[in-house]
C-alpha cells in the first residue's frame, strides 16, 4: 500500500464519508428507501475496511452486488424511465465506488461524483435554502479534495478553512460571469420528472366539496409584485378557470378538452373586439408556484400579456404547457372593462343558459315563479342575493348534500362558503332565463407589508358568478359578498367562525402574531431569491446586458466572456508561470531536449530527481540507454555546475545525437 | 587530501558499524566548520560518533555531561582570588578546548544552554569584562534526546540554529548489530583510532569548501527549494537566508567530500535533511521534519522550466 492511500484511509475517509452523507441528504426521500439503507451499509463497511481489517469485495462479490442493485432499481422502478429512477442509479454507483476505494484515482472520481450528485440536488428543489444547502455541500466536497492534498493534509483545520475559503472565493467571479453573461442553453433532451401529482390548487372542475380541502391548505399559490399601488381587495378577482357546464353536481369548463388538446377552438383570438375597456392599465408581476396545470391567473381584463399566453372563450390565460416549475410572467391589466357587451352568439346563450334534465326541480319552480314577479334581471338578482343574505351562512363545514345540490343547499341547508353560493346562485339564474357561468380562481390575497408584494395562498380559493346583462355584457356577481362581505373585504380568515377558523391553513402562524410575521419576512426573502436568482432567465439576461453594454451581439457577448475568462486564468496561472519561466541556461537547454526525448519514450524524469539519481534509474531499467545517459549527465553536471565550457560543447552536440529507442 | 577525509570516514566506521552515511554527514558538518547536534534515544552510539570524530581529527577534546543543577562557569571557568599572587586567576572552563563534546545538552537549564552558545557562535568568551578566545579549531558536537523524554529542556530555535546540522543515528542493521553482539563494545576500540587528518590539512579544507564553485543553476536550484519551505509546504515557518547560506556552505562540505570541485543538486539533497529540519520546524517532532523535507525534494524541480512531469 503507498503512502497516499495510507493518507487516505484515515483522516481523508473519515471527511470522504461525511461529504457524501452531506450530499446525499437531501436525495434521500427523492430514492428508494433501501437504496438509502444500501449508502450506509456501504458507508460502514469501507470504515470497517480502514479500521477494523474488513476486506474489500472480491470481484465475485462486486459483480453480484451490482446485479442486485440494478435488479433492485428495475423493481422499484419497474422499469420505467425518468428523473427518479437515473438519479438512483447514479446514487448507487456514488455509494458502490465507495467499497471499491483503493487508489487515489478511485478517490478522485469519487469526489467529482459527489460534485455532480450535488448538482443533482437542485433538480428537486430549486428554493433558497436547498441552494445554500447546494453550497454546504458544494463546500464539503472541495473539503475532502484539499484534505487529501499532500501539502494541505498537514496544515492545521483553522488554515485549511482559510485555504477552502480562498478556493471559494476564487470560484466566485467565475460563477457570477457564468450566472449573469453565459447564454442560457435549453435542454437538449428532457427526463420526465414524475413527481407525484399531488399539486393542490383549483382544479378544472368543481363539485360540492372541492373547496373546501383546498381551503385547509395554507401552501402558496403565487405572488404578485404591482408597479403601482395594489387595488382594493373587493377588485383583486384572480381569474382562472370559467365553468358553463354542468351536469347537475359538478361544474366544468365547456371547452376544457379543446384547451388540453391544444385545438384552434380553445383560442378566443378576436377577444380584444369583445372588451371595452375604459381606465389606466395596471402592470403586475406574478410567480406562480408549480400547478402541474395549465392555467393562468390574472386580473380581468387585460390590455397587456406575454407572448406564449393565449386567451380561453371564458377570458381567462392559458399556457400550451403544464405548469410544471415556477412561473413568472407579467400582465397589463383594465380593471374597468365591459365583456362582450354587444351580445352573446347563438351558441354561447344556449351554452350560458344550459341545464340538466331532471335536477332541483324546485329551484327551477321558484326560479321561474320569482322571474315572472321581478320586473327585470338586476331586480331579480338583488331578490336572490338578499335572500342570502338574509338566510344564509357562512362556513367551511357544511352538511353533505343529497342529489338535487341545489335545492338541498338553497331551501335546506342554508350553509356553505364560495362555492355553494356561486353554485346555486348561476343555476338559479339560469333557471330563470339569465345566462350565467361560474367563475373560478383566488380571492384578494395577503399583503407582505416587508416588500410590498401580494402573496395569494391557496385559502384564498374562490368562486364567483357571472351574469350575461343586455348592454352590459358579463357582469361579476359575487354572491359571498352578499353572506359575508368580509370574506371579500379582508379576507377569508375574518369571515369565519372561530370553529371553521381552525380548518384554515397555517393555523399557527396566523393565531400568532410573531410566527406569522416571521413567515412573511422568511417569505419576502423567498420571493426575492425566486424573482432576481431563479427568474434571470434569458429575457433578464438580455435586459441586463443591454443595459451594461448598449445592444449586445452574441460576438460581443463572446468576446466578454473569453476575455473575463482569459483574465481570471491568468490571475490564477500567473504565480504558476513566474516560478517556472526562469530562461533555461544553455546547458539546461540541451539537456531538457535529452528530457524531451526520454518523456517521449515513456521515461520522464521524476520532478525532484537529480540527473545523476535519474540516470541511475534508467540504467537499471533500460540498460540499453545506460552509456549514453550516463555520458551525458556527466557532461551537463559538468556544464551546469562546473561552468565548464568545453563540457557544455560537448553536452550539446551529445544532446542532438542522442534518439532514445522505444521499446 | 579527499584521501585523508575517506580514511577519516573508515576509521569511524570502525566504531559505529553500518551507519556510513550518517558519520560521512557529521565529517562533513566539521569540515565545514559547523558544530554538530545528534538526536538520539540513549545508547544509539551519539557518543561514541563524537569521541571517534574527536579522535580521527586529532583535536583536543573535552566531555562534559549536561546535568540540570549545572552552572554557567561550570563550563566556562571562574575566576578565584589568589592570595599569594593578590589578584584573580582564572581557571579555563572544559570549554576551552578544540572539540567539546556536550553530552545531554537538553538536560541543562536554559541558562547554561546559552552559555554554551554564546560561545559557539562567538568563538570566544567573556568572563569577568574580559574577553578570551577559544582555541581553534573550535567544535560543539552536543548530543541530546528527544525532547519528548523526561527532565528535558528543550533548546530554543534561536540556539538550534547555531548547529550547521543536527543528525539521528537511528538504528543499526540487523548485520551491524549481529557484530557487535559478537564483537562487544566498539567503544573499547576508539583510543587506538587513528589520526588521519592533521590539523594543517584541516584548516586547509575549511579554506577549500569555502571557495568550492556553486553554479548560477545550482544557485537558482537552492532558491527554489529555500522558497518551498518559506510559502508552498507545511512547514511552520520557512528557512532564513542564514539558514539557506548553512545549506549551501554544508552542500559545499559534502561536494568537496564527494571529491568535486563543483556542487551539484544532489549535494544540496544529501545534506538538506540535516541542516534543514531543525531550522524550520521548531519544536517538532523530527519524524513529521524529516517527511516534510522528503516531500519537499520530492516536489521541487531539480532543473526548472525541464519537461519533467
């Protein structure tokens, strides 16, 4: 055994096998649970190896082991191939090298392993505190390489840091340039990542019920920066999803296949003749966390959208992709607008005014019996909301109902929250004659009074209805508003009894003032990361290079990077160069060309063998060059340290005859 | 005269069996003119390399065992007030003498230590506001054990680095020892070593080493290897020029012992560990040292901007 792997087998794997604990931390519930087991067994047993005699495994046994683990990786996955499944068999090859680390070659590529599982880490989790973690680990790995260094080992740990620091520190111009100027390359292939579909969010279809889960769900559902100041919270109707189909439970988009499908059809193209728009625009920025779904959400409506952005029939966004990470777009929005106010097409009414057989038969009666006695639509609709408001409650604990939805909730129940209200209140309406649809998405939403910024959860889930009116188009008819009106005003927290309260999301941070604060702040520096670090997509790039550098081409953009490279290069190289680029005496001349010749034929020198010492060596193990080598390092000893003229002569033109054979 | 110095070499080798390096390093540290510091477990033979040194060189000697409760004029002398001649006279100290072997230095209080050394790197002593020269030639070759034992008081780097080289025998090889086994004591041999170097012939190599050639190659060689110790390896503070001219005059020593009028890099490599280690690495432990300075001649180019890989 060298000394180097002696080196190696005492402090180096102690600090070895903590850096890939560190590493793999984070993997562990992204990999089967045995294949966790597998790491510290593995872990154990090359600590065993180092302290208490264990052996390695023999080939035999490496071999089987490697068949069972991919048999097992075959099972756990059963076959099928995505992120998960390559990210373990990556894991597994990162936690087997270990029983098989002998060899500082061994050591090495077990080290940039660990750089690359690193890597791998953030493909989970791309939030602040997992990058500092990245960087934890990042740190650790060099930590092990400068460990094992030979002049490093020696040092004490308070100068080691030091030396890791300076490394780190070294690193940073060249990830700042790289971060900020290197073009960012799409991938070129993509592994599905199939993470379980546990998303919560509004959901393309609602029933009695929907809501309510989501409503004890305190997750983030995205946030908005405004340029202006941030409207009303009775303005702040995120709209998502319309619902005009019902099939006498559940409510669902019309056109819902069209938009998954990506059909011509699901696109409104001609939308902007269908508003008018009067007021400013509002600008506004939101992040949507990933809901695995296409949707949008956005102030109605809108004078301003990104490009890939279309607009359903319904007037809500869509993207033609899934939702999958987090998502930054901008929007101009008119909050003052009329929506097709000229009147609606055949199909559109008949849409609009669309009831199933055989459902609520009494709703249906009193509708048609209250329409007759109102002497016009708004009349009607202020009949209905005041009969909420007078009759109904508010509440996340509702009692189930029977088949007829409706008339159970409108003449029995009397209790419900949003989507009861919108539910019955665009059946109602419909039954009357009306045309009428369901609007879904969020409602208000929390201000960050640390940045300034809306952060909509996803308690903040709402229904809504639309009216079509003659002359006024689409109106918003918010039937909560009419049971509890703080629901909309303040939010949905303040409507509620204490009871329901506890139902809510985030319970704890909300009953203390302190932890909630505490969760904005945590939350404002969350945002931050995402908007400036995540979102520098291409677009911020380009933005920002324009801004530096005037209109930039992708020559100049090259010329920086290979300049900013070439620099730091040589920052970094130059002590290197100085404290070699000594200019070689003339015997040293001839003799680095005797050198050249012998590393040619695979006989280099060693760096701190003497000529005399190296000769002796080559002697031995090619005696064919034994006479030759040996004459000549006597003439360059004489020539280099006796300053022997006539020997330097003699070195040189022994030194041009001198054609070592390979063997 | 090289013929005189390798007799020189066989005659000690007479006494300390298989050990031919390390005695040709301690001739040459004298033939530089540099006192001399061996390190070893007790019994090891540090004293017997120092008498047969002594002996071969046919210089004076003088032994004094290093004990804690010594004084300064112990080895010094002192001054006493003559009655009859009614004035002081002094009493010349073991110190004076041409080869002082200083057996345990390290067991003497630091007081005494310095004593000693001020009068090594002076070549002469003061007592009384009065100043006496030693005899030249004028030699130190102490002993001491490592300073992990018991009852030690370990020499300063200051003091360290008045010794050119410090060396450890180590132990013998299994042949060497079988012939002391059969043999007995190789120490009986020492009074009947002969002289074989006169002092003439002495004073004449210091002058020859003096003057011997180091090259502009060689030159740059030694700064290479000086600035290794002082930023790139683990040392705990780099070598001082004193100490860089130290290895140069020893690596002359040893050329001129080698029989060459030149110094090549492997002069410099031979004596480095022994004049190196205890200039840079304080108080440590000599094994650490010694791996440190392999290290160090293992990684510094002989012949820099060479494609040496």
């Amino acid at each position: 055994m060298s000394a180097s792997t002696e080196k190696l087998s005492r402090q180096g794997l102690i600090w070895m096998l903590l850096a890939q604990a560190i590493v793999l931390l984070p993997l562990v519930f992204e990999v089967p649970v045995w294949l966790t087991l597998l790491a510290i067994a593995t872990g154990v047993w090359r600590w065993k190896i180092a302290t208490a005699g264990w052996r390695f495994p023999g080939k035999l046994a490496r071999l089987i082991l490697v068949l069972l683990v991919c048999a097992g990786l075959l099972f756990s996955f059963s076959g099928s191939f995505g992120m998960q499944s390559m990210l373990s068999l990556l894991i597994a090859g990162f936690v087997l090298k270990l029983i098989e680390l002998k060899r500082p070659g061994d050591f090495y590529l077990l080290c940039y392993l660990a750089y690359f599982v690193t890597g791998a880490q953030l493909l989970f989790a791309a939030s602040l505190p997992s990058s500092v973690y990245g960087l934890v680990s990042l740190l650790a790995v060099t930590g092990v390489l400068l460990v094992n260094n030979g002049s490093v080992a020696r040092l004490g740990v308070v100068k080691q840091c030091q030396r890791l620091g300076v490394f780190a520190l070294q690193a940073l111009p060249i990830m700042l340039v790289l971060f900020f100027v290197v073009p960012r390359i799409g991938s070129l292939w993509t592994i599905p990542l199939n993470k379980s579909a546990g998303q919560t969010g509004v959901s393309d279809s609602m029933a009695p019920g929907d809501f309510s889960n989501l409503m004890r769900s305190g997750e983030l559902a995205f946030r908005v920066s405004f340029d202006g100041p941030i409207p009303a919270p009775q303005q702040l109707y995120w709209r998502a999803l319309v619902f005009d189909d019902f099939d006498g439970r559940t409510w669902r988009q019309s056109h819902a296949q069209d938009v998954q499908r990506g059909r011509a059809s699901a696109q409104w193209r001609n939308w902007q003749n269908a508003v008018e728009l009067s007021g400013e625009p509002i600008s506004y920025q939101v992040l949507l966390e990933p809901t695995a779904k296409q949707w949008l959400y956005a102030l109605p409506t809108f004078s301003e959208l990104p490009e890939s952005v279309r607009v359903s029939p319904g007037l809500t966004l869509y993207e033609t992709e899934r939702v999958n990470q987090r998502k930054q777009y901008r929007v101009s929005s008119v909050l003052d607008y009329r929506l097709q106010p000229q009147g609606l097409d055949q199909p559109q009414t008949m849409q609009a005014l669309a009831l199933p057989e055989g459902y609520n038969p009494q709703t249906r009666r009193r509708a048609q019996q209250w329409r007759t006695e109102a002497t016009d639509e708004r009349q009607l609709m202020q009949r209905v909301l005041g009969y909420f408001n007078q009759r109904f409650r508010y509440t996340l604990q509702p009692s189930t109902l029977g088949e007829h939805t409706v008339d159970d909730f409108l003449w029995q129940s009397q209790a419900g929250f949003c989507e009861h209200f919108a539910g019955s209140f665009v059946f109602f309406m419909r039954a009357a004659g009306i045309p009428a649809r369901v609007v879904v998405g969020y409602q208000g939403g929390q201000i960050n009074s640390n940045d300034g910024y809306l952060v909509v959860r996803q308690y903040d889930a709402h229904a809504w209805a639309e009216v079509w009116l003659a002359g006024e188009g689409w109106v918003r008819v918010d039937p909560t508003a009419a049971v509890a009106p703080e629901r909309i005003e303040q939010g949905v927290e303040y409507s509620l009894s204490d009871d329901d309260n506890q139902l809510l999301g985030n319970v704890f941070s909300r009953r203390f003032q302190m932890l909630g604060d505490l969760q904005l702040r945590w939350d404002a520096l969350n945002y931050r990361w995402q908007l400036w670090v995540m979102g520098y997509d291409n677009a911020a790039q380009q933005a920002l290079l324009q801004k530096w550098f005037g209109r930039v081409s992708p020559w100049m953009l090259a010329l920086v990077v290979t300049a900013v490279v070439a620099l730091v290069s040589l920052v970094v190289l130059l002590p290197l160069l100085r404290s070699s680029g000594r200019r070689l005496a003339p015997a040293e001349r001839a003799y680095a060309r005797v050198e050249k010749a012998m590393t040619r034929c695979g006989q280099p020198r060693y760096v701190g063998e003497p000529p005399r010492q190296y000769a002796a060596r080559i002697s031995r193990e090619r005696p064919d060059l034994a006479d030759d080598l040996n004459a000549i390092t006597a003439l360059f000893e004489r020539a280099s340290y006796g300053d022997s003229k006539t020997a330097l002569a003699r070195l040189q033109s022994a030194a041009r005859r001198f054609k070592p054979s390979r063997l | 005269m090289q013929e005189s110095v390798n007799a020189a070499c066989r005659e000690i080798g007479k006494v300390l069996l298989g050990k031919e390096h390390e005695v040709k390093l301690a001739l040459t540290c004298l033939l530089a003119g540099g006192h001399l510091l061996i390190e070893d477990l007790p019994g090891m033979g540090k004293t017997t390399l120092a008498h047969a040194l002594a002996k071969v060189l046919g210089l004076e000697y003088q032994r004094v065992q290093f004990t804690s409760d010594m004084l300064p004029a112990d080895i010094i002398g002192v001054s006493t007030f003559d009655a009859n001649a009614s004035r002081f006279t002094f009493h010349p100290g073991p110190v004076f003498t041409q080869v002082l072997l200083a057996d345990e230095i390290n067991r003497t209080t630091p007081k005494t230590q310095s004593a000693l050394l001020e009068a090594m790197e002076e070549q002469q002593v003061s007592i009384d506001g009065e100043t006496r020269p030693l005899p030249q030639p004028f030699f130190v070759i102490a002993t001491q054990n490592p300073e992990s034992q018991m009852g030690t008081f370990s020499l300063p780097e200051s003091q360290l680095d008045r010794f050119l080289m410090r060396i450890s025998l180590g132990y013998p090889s299994p042949e060497a020892e079988r012939i002391i086994f059969r043999g007995g004591d190789p120490r009986r041999a020492i009074p009947s070593l002969e002289q074989c170097i006169t002092l003439a012939e002495l004073a004449e190599i210091k002058q020859q080493v003096r003057t011997l050639k180091a090259s502009d190659s060689l030159i740059a060689y030694l700064q290479r290897l000086v600035h290794a110790t002082r930023y790139e390896q683990g040392f705990t503070h780099g070598l001082s020029p004193r100490g860089a001219l130290a290895l140069l005059h020893a690596a002359k020593a040893w050329a001129y012992v080698a029989g060459r009028d030149y110094v090549i890099p492997e002069d410099l490599q031979a004596v480095a560990p022994a004049v190196i280690a205890h200039r840079v690495s304080g108080a440590e432990v000599t094994g650490s040292a010694q791996r440190l300075i392999a290290d160090l001649l293992e990684s510094v180019d002989v012949i820099a901007g060479s494609v040496a890989t």
